[in-house]
C-alpha cells in the first residue's frame, strides 16, 4: 500500500470519527430542545393547525428515536457476531474486538473496513490460541470472516433491523442508503433511513390534507374474532407435553378412586 493510499485512508477514518461526534452532539441536542423548538414552531402557526403539527411533530420525532434504537440494536448484533466468530477462530481480545466492530457500525461502509484493521494485527502478532495454523493463515482467515459479516450486513441485518425500526420495507432501506451514500458520502448513508421514513410522514400528511382526508389515518384496531395466531413447533409441543401430563394425572386419579372404592366395599 502506498503513502497516499495510507494518508487517504487515515483521512477517511479521521473525518469519520469527527462526523460520528458531529451527529452524535447535534443528536443529544436537538433531543434536549426539542420541546422548545416545537413549542417556538407551533406558536408561531395559526391556531387551526396547531393540533395537527404537533402530531406530525410527534410522528416525525417518533421515527428519529426508532431509528437510534434500530442503530443500538445493529451495534449489539454486529458486536456479538463478531464476538462469537472471533472466539471460534481463536482471536485473542476478541471481546475488545467485537465492541470495536459494534461501535463502528454506526459509520456505514468506512466503519466495518475500520474495525478489520485492528483485528487482522492481532492475528498477525498473536495467531490463534489454538488452531493450528499460522499467523498469516490466521490473517486471512479474519479477513474473510469479516468480509462475510460485512455482506450478511448490507445485504440482510441493516436493512431488516433498520426497516423493521422505522416500517419501512427492507428493499427501501437499501436502495436509500446506496443512494444517499452516493450522493452524500457517509452522512447521506447514515441518514438516509430517517429521512425516507420522515419524508413518508410529511408527504402522507400533506396528501391527505390536498384530498379532504383526515391528516392522519385511524389507528388500527386488533380483530378480537380473527383466529388466533399459530403457534411456532415448541409451543405446540409444550401444549402436547401439558395435555399429556394432565391425562395421566387424571387416570391416577381414576386408579386411585377405584382402588378407594373397592377397600370401602366389605
């Protein structure tokens, strides 16, 4: 690798690091203002409206704090994935390792090819604790492992966890993160996903609004008469296991009435 590849990539990983912080104090401030700019915001709208904004306010704050905790939960996951794929391969530190790869996760595409560096040096000073392979071997094999995580990542995790954070389709979450990564860099990858759900909430109202509807759909009502979801293969062989147990309970306490019965009988 040569110095400008080296210096690039350690730009890369220092503008990452400054955005991350960025992000992360705008986030806790807007969070602690919040009240105040929507108070400042609905006073200033005509009366008339003001229900309705705060509502749209509140739906729009709603999808920025599931998207935060889908964020928490993506770390959490990526952190014991590659907690447990490092154990198996016999990593030392890989604790210190995961909780690398899980607080980089927040930094899309950069931060996963940022958390591989430490991991492969590892490898290459230390090798494995017990497979018997050499340390380059070792090497590679880290390589692929989080090359194959990075893809299970993109392709599956982060567009199901974040998608399911904000009900958003998974192909949408995607197709968002690919564009706003590429017309963005970074922080339009990181923000993609909010942004799509916020800008679904705001054009929902507003179509409503244009077609005479009520600002916002009826919540959904359960179906007390619908039947009732089917059970996973574990519930339903516990049932069997109880409706078993109870039978049996039931003819020894036949046996045993019986048996009762008969030494009353003289």
């Amino acid at each position: 690798m040569s110095f400008g590849a080296v210096a690039g990539l350690v730009g890369n990983i220092f503008s990452s690091a400054i955005l991350f912080i960025f992000v992360f104090l705008s986030a806790i401030h807007l969070t602690l203002s919040a009240a105040r700019y929507r108070e400042a915001l609905v006073a200033a709208l005509p009366e008339i409206y003001r229900p309705e904004i705060v509502e749209l306010l509140h739906r729009i704050g709603r999808v920025w704090v599931a998207f935060f905790r889908g964020q928490v939960t993506l770390m959490i996951i990526i952190g014991l994935v590659v907690w447990v794929g490092l154990s198996i391969l016999g990593v030392p530190g890989a604790m210190s390792l995961a909780i690398i790869a899980g607080l980089l996760e927040v930094v899309p595409n950069l931060g996963p090819v940022v958390a591989t560096i430490p991991a492969v040096i590892v490898a290459l000073l230390q090798g494995s604790t017990y497979l018997p392979v050499n340390n380059f071997v070792l090497a590679l094999l880290v390589i692929g492992f989080y090359v194959l995580v990075q893809q299970l990542e993109n392709s599956i995790i982060v567009p199901r966890v974040l998608g399911e954070a904000v009900e958003l389709p998974a192909l949408v979450v995607m197709s968002g993160v690919l564009i706003g990564g590429t017309s963005a860099g970074i922080l339009g990858a990181l923000l993609a996903t909010p942004v799509i759900a916020m800008s679904r909430e705001i054009l929902s109202y507003t179509y409503r609004k244009l077609q005479g509807l009520p600002p916002f759909p009826p919540p959904i009502t359960p179906d007390l008469t619908a039947a009732p979801p089917r059970q996973l293969w574990w519930g339903r062989l516990r049932a069997r296991l109880l409706q078993s147990k109870q039978a049996v309970k039931q003819q020894q306490a036949a046996v045993a009435d019986e048996r009762s019965e008969a030494a009353d009988k003289p």
